[in-house]
C-alpha cells in the first residue's frame, strides 16, 4: 500500500509460493480486503509478471499491446479476492509468482483488519 488517504489509488504487489501443484481452475483467494458498499465488485485487473497464469475474462483494460488484461473477481459484500489459474497453465509448487493490481481505498474504513492469503 502505497498511501493510506481514503479513496485514493494504490497499487498492491503480490509474491507468494505454493507447496504443492495448483492446476487449471485452482484458485488463489485472498481474505480480508475491507467490504465496501457500491464499486470495486468484479473483476480487478492484474499486472506483473506472472499476470497470465491466470484466468482472463471480464477485466475492462486492455493491455498496451491490445490483448484482454488478466484479472481477479473482487466480492464487495465479503472483501475476498478470487483469482483462478487459467486453462493450460499451472502453478507450479516452489516457484514464486508474483502480480499486482490497482485498488482504491474506501472513502472511509479502519486499519485494524489483516489480508489473509
């Protein structure tokens, strides 16, 4: 996190290893984002390096080239971010990844909550 200003823009980096295989239509989910009411329901899009393990459906951005940005699904009701290994990939166990997505702070929350991968 890069600013703690309500409603501003911060672009989170993820790196995380695995300790077994995750094949096609595993998903990696993260717990704890602040639920909001209105906005930031649905896909988030996902950048980095290992951006294309995963699924790529509803993102709205296009990357620089043209082709469909990978994304995760973001549920506001629950603060739970879903992104789902894509068809014909893989994770593969000891390997890190990493991927980076843009969210904006609530207009108003509290700090007193942890994500949980």
């Amino acid at each position: 996190e890069a600013t703690m200003v309500n409603s501003a823009v911060n672009n989170l980096a993820l790196s995380f290893t695995t300790d077994m295989d995750m094949p096609s239509g595993s998903s990696v989910v993260l717990d704890g984002f602040t639920p909001v009411t209105g906005g930031w329901d649905g896909a988030i899009c996902l950048k980095g390096r290992d951006s294309d393990v995963f699924d790529c459906q509803a993102c709205a951005k296009p990357t620089a080239s043209g082709a469909p940005a990978r994304h995760g699904y973001l549920h506001k009701a629950s603060g739970r971010l879903t992104m789902t290994v894509r068809n014909g990939t893989r994770i593969h166990a000891g390997r890190e990844y990493q991927v980076s997505f843009e969210m904006r702070n609530p207009a108003a929350f509290s700090r007193d909550l942890c994500v949980n991968l």
